[in-house]
C-alpha cells in the first residue's frame, strides 16, 4: 500500500487513479484554481431560472441527511433566490443529534422525510453486512432512489447533491468534472457494492413489495419528467470546513462522533456509521479519518507528516461507541450478538495490509 504524496490517501481506495505518486484527488483540487468559477456560477443561475416556474411550489429538491453539507446547500440556494424542496431518506440508526439537525433543517425549507419499514431495513442492515461487508447498505441505496422518487411524485425535475465525490476524494479522471449525476453515475459510484435491490427479494422472507421504498423509479418516468441531478460544487468553490462553519450558525449541531474520525462535524446522523467506517480501513487500509485529514492536508490546514502521525494512533480504530451509541446495541437492533461481528469483519478484511489486531483493530504492516 502507497500513499499519495501529497496527502496521505492510499491507492487502495477504490476507482482512485494515481498520477506519479498523485492522488485524482489531489490534482483536482491543484486544478481548482484554473476553474472559472464565475461562468460556472452564471450556468448555476441559468439553471435555476429555467427550473422557476410560476405555479410550482419548489424549483429543486435537496437530498439531505440534516448535516453540515444539506444545511448549507439549502442555505445557499435559498440565498440564490430559490425555493428548496428538502428530502431525507431516514437514516438506519438516527441519533438523537440527528434528529434535532433534521427538524433544525426544517425551520429553513420544507421536508419530507421518508421512513421505510424498520424491520424491513434491519434485515437489510443485517444483509448488508453479510453480503458485502456494509451495514449502511439499505441507507446507500435509498440517498439515490427516495429522492428521485420524490421528484418523479411531485414533478420537480431539478435536484441538487453536495460535491462529486470522485472530485472530492479521488475517482477515475475521467469522472471529476461531472456536473451531473447519471445513472451509470450512480451504478460505479453509487455505493451498491454490485448488490442491487431486486437481489435482497427471497432473502429473509424479504419480498418485492418490502422492496419498493428501494427501488428507483421507472426509466420512463423520470424522462417524463425530465428528472435531472446536478452537484452543487462544481458550480461554487466546495469546503467541507466551511459549510460546517456555515451550518452550525445556522445552528447545526455536532459533536466528535467516535475517535477514528478527524472531523467533528461529519456523519452526525446514523449510530451504524462508525462500523461502515471500520468495515472501510479493514477493507481498504484507510478509514473516515484517513479522507477527512487528507482534505484538510490539501487545504494546508495540517502538514501531512502530523497527519501521518495522527493515522498511527487514530485511523481504523473500532467503534466501541459512535455518536453515543455502543456497538453492542447497534449489533442487537440488527438482529447478531455482539461476538457475531468479529468473525463477519474477519471475513471481509484485506489480511495482506495487515499485520495482526489490537483491541479489534487490524495494524498496517
């Protein structure tokens, strides 16, 4: 395993090109400063002029989990004179900060959360975490599919999600000036892992209908409705920092979730995190931390030799608790024992990064 030598994201991480020892990462934000931001933002205006029309309550949707990135969307949409409609997909596990960000959201634009079946989604919390080593996967799918359908119901065809992630964080080079999220989009980067809804239909007495608040709409629908998905951030300079700073005057609530992260304004929402989290370095070798500190390495907010040394002793740690919530409770909402959970790890761990497990965390070799 490699790190990036400017930050410290290893070319392990999935679909992350490397260009002479360069993440895509890395040299996309190096390109930020040739970015004309100003026709950019005059496109953002043109697009939400073409979408304001008379009669329609909303010009756009925003997907929204309540945090730092949703609030401050909204927020500068509605500064940009637009009338946001707010969508949450319920998370798998909501915290109690959770859901005071979500109403806090609320007191800006309208929302409408969207609650599937909790047994239902226990079962697939369950599966997830079985099949492909991903306990957030239900949640995963349903960020891409609650919000489409939303838009398809109501008719408005403009949606805005946060940053590219490929842009953010690293993908191909060929998908980091996407302004759109298509649906090839979402099948590479979508976060499915190959494990598509219709496959969860016969799996613990799961059926067709069980599956319905996961499926996206038809093809044909959404061309009807000229349904189109558009990232915020390639249109306005993008800053997690910032629109945590945003938001939190807004008044965003957070605290630091687990001590494997670095940011304390991250991923506030869904007590299940923090072992998506762990599944990811055991994995990868990296962890939420590990792409968290990069960002702020880009932004020379840490030298990566500190960030270095903050990874030795931080990244991959075990939740015991996240977001307040222990890990034995979060097994048992799931329907395993605690003692279950090492030897399903085990299964999906890389053992080739590692050298051995200290307190249930794996050490890089």
């Amino acid at each position: 395993m490699n790190r990036c030598k400017i930050c410290v994201m290893p070319d392990t991480r999935p679909d992350t090109e490397f260009v002479d020892g360069v993440c895509s990462a890395c040299i996309a934000y190096q390109s930020r400063g040739h970015v004309d931001w100003y026709t950019r933002g005059v496109e953002l205006e043109r697009l939400l002029s073409k979408h304001r029309i008379a009669g329609r309550e909303f010009d756009c949707i925003v997907p929204s989990s309540g945090g730092k990135d949703s609030t401050y969307q909204v927020l500068t949409l509605i500064e940009l004179g637009a009338k946001p409609l707010v969508v949450t997909a319920t998370t798998c596990m909501l915290t109690d900060i959770g859901r005071k960000n979500i109403d806090n959201l609320s007191r800006y634009a309208t929302t409408i959360e969207v609650s599937p079946n909790k047994t239902t989604r226990a079962k697939l919390n369950r599966l997830g975490l079985q099949m492909v080593g991903d306990i957030s996967w239900p949640e995963h799918v349903a960020i891409f599919t609650t919000p489409f359908k939303i838009a398809v119901q109501m008719g408005i065809p403009l949606l805005f999600y946060g940053e590219n992630p490929q842009n953010q964080y690293g993908g191909p080079l060929d998908s980091q000036d996407s302004k759109t999220m298509t649906r090839r989009w979402v099948s590479e980067f979508g976060g499915f892992l190959g494990l598509r809804p219709a496959d969860m239909v016969g799996q613990d007495d799961i059926t067709a209908r069980d599956m319905q608040d996961y499926m996206p709409p038809d093809p044909q629908e959404i061309e009807r409705v000229g349904v189109e998905a558009h990232f915020l951030g390639q249109y306005i300079p993008w800053d997690s920092n910032v629109n945590a700073h945003v938001a939190k005057k807004a008044g965003m609530q957070s605290v630091m979730p687990c001590k494997a992260n670095w940011w304390s304004e991250e991923n506030q929402d869904n007590a299940m995190t923090g072992i998506h989290d762990h599944m990811m370095y055991r994995k990868y070798g990296y962890g939420r931390g590990c792409a968290q500190i990069s960002a702020d390495i880009r932004a020379g907010a840490i030298s990566r030799e500190n960030a270095l040394v903050w990874l030795r002793d931080h990244d991959g740690l075990f939740p015991w608790e996240y977001m307040g919530v222990k890990h034995f409770d979060v097994c048992k909402s799931i329907g395993i024992y605690a003692n279950e959970l090492p030897p399903i790890m085990d299964q999906f761990t890389n053992w080739d990064l590692f050298g051995g497990v200290e307190d249930m965390r794996p050490i890089l070799k």
